[in-house]
C-alpha cells in the first residue's frame, strides 16, 4: 500500500495550517457609543452598528422602550 496519499494530505493540511488568518491581522480600534438606535442598534460616529445574533424589539414596538433604556 503506497503512503502517497497520506503524505500529500499531511503536507496540505500543514501548509494550511501556515496560511495566515484573517484574525491574525485584525486591528483594534477604540470608540465611544455616541447613541443607541434601539435595542440592538448603537450608533458610533457616524456609523450605526447592528449586534449580532440579539433579536431586540424596535423603538416603536411593544418593549421596545425597555430594549432601548436597557443598552444605555
């Protein structure tokens, strides 16, 4: 049985493994709140910034003036 194959899958998955990421060249960036939108919604500067993956009721709905007072 030849071991080809699994040298080429070890050699792949290590050249992969060297390949940079995307996490690697982030940068931070500090910035203040100016507002909040409603409740999954900031704004900061002139950008308005959606929260992932939180389902918050909008300004005009019912609890939306709880989910808007919560974020502050």
């Amino acid at each position: 049985m030849s071991t080809l194959p699994f040298r080429i899958c070890s050699l792949s998955l290590f050249l992969g493994s060297l390949a940079p990421s995307s996490t690697f060249f982030s940068d931070t960036m500090s910035r203040t709140v100016i507002h909040e939108r409603d409740g999954d919604t900031i704004v900061v500067g002139k950008q308005a910034i959606r929260l992932n993956g939180i389902a918050a009721p909008e300004r005009n709905e019912p609890g939306g003036k709880e989910a808007t007072a919560y974020m502050r």
